[in-house]
C-alpha cells in the first residue's frame, strides 16, 4: 500500500445525497443517480486546462454535517458527485456541500479492504483521523483513491 501525503483547499462537490438509513445499497444507487443526470451539473463541474473533469468524488460526513467520520463508522450521510465551481448553485434534486480544508494521507483503493488496512495503519503509528475519510475518482485515469484527513486547516 503506497500512502501519499497531500493538501487540499477546500472545495465544492454537487451530488446527489443519501444516508445510511436510506438502507443496504444506498451507495451504488446514488452513483446510479448522479451518473444517468450527470448532463444537469456538467456546466458546473471544475476542468482542467484540457477540459478534463477535476474530480469525482464520494464525499461523507456524520449526521451532524460537521464533515466528521461516520458513527462507529457505519451511519452518516454520503454525496456521489463532482467537484464543482464554488460559485455554482445546485440544481433541483442535487445537493451543494462545500468540503473543508485538510492535510490527508492518500491512498489507491486496491480492493475491499483497503479502509481497513490504512484505518490499522493509522492507529499503528498514532495517526488521528481529523474528518470523514473522502472517496475520489481521477477522471482522466479512472484510479480510485481514498483521502484519509489529519489536520484540518
């Protein structure tokens, strides 16, 4: 498992939003969501200098919408969505949350237990968590990661 360091201001994501009361699945079916009405934020999303999407990004924080882990890890709120203007309004049937700035370590999603094995890391080397733990999508390679917080800025 290969960690990065990394830092990110923080930035916009317009998605479509669900929570874990909304039931076993409830994930894969925002995707599903966000992905067939993709066309009614494309003007907003971030690019690149090559018209490349910014990113995609599996955003989560607690009930309280204070961008902190899951209760015990299992219960909170998720946005599937694309990094956006922070200008941009969202539309009907979408939802804005804006994502703060953090110090993340970053890993590549390699499989189902790569949560597990950087959350065991983490406590291994007394590594706090500062946030919800963010999932992003490179557009332009399609690699998944994840973005571990440890300092909130």
């Amino acid at each position: 498992m290969k960690i990065e360091k990394a830092y990110k201001d923080s930035f916009t994501v317009i998605g479509k939003e669900g929570s874990t009361r909304d039931g076993d699945g409830f994930i894969q079916r925002l995707w599903q969501d966000a992905n067939a009405h993709f066309g009614e934020i494309a003007d907003l999303a971030k690019r690149d200098g090559s018209g490349n999407l910014a990113g995609i990004w599996g955003a989560m924080t607690d009930f309280s919408r204070s961008f902190k882990p899951w209760d015990d890890f299992n219960r909170g709120l998720y946005l599937a969505g694309a990094e956006c203007r922070d200008d941009a309004e969202a539309p009907e049937g979408w939802v804005k949350w804006v994502l703060p700035a953090y110090d993340y370590l970053v890993v590549e999603r390699e499989g189902p237990d790569t949560f597990s094995e950087m959350w065991q890391y983490m406590k291994e080397h007394g590594i706090p968590l500062a946030g919800a733990v963010y999932d992003y999508t490179c557009p332009t390679t399609g690699k998944d990661y994840m973005y571990f917080p440890v300092q909130k800025r």
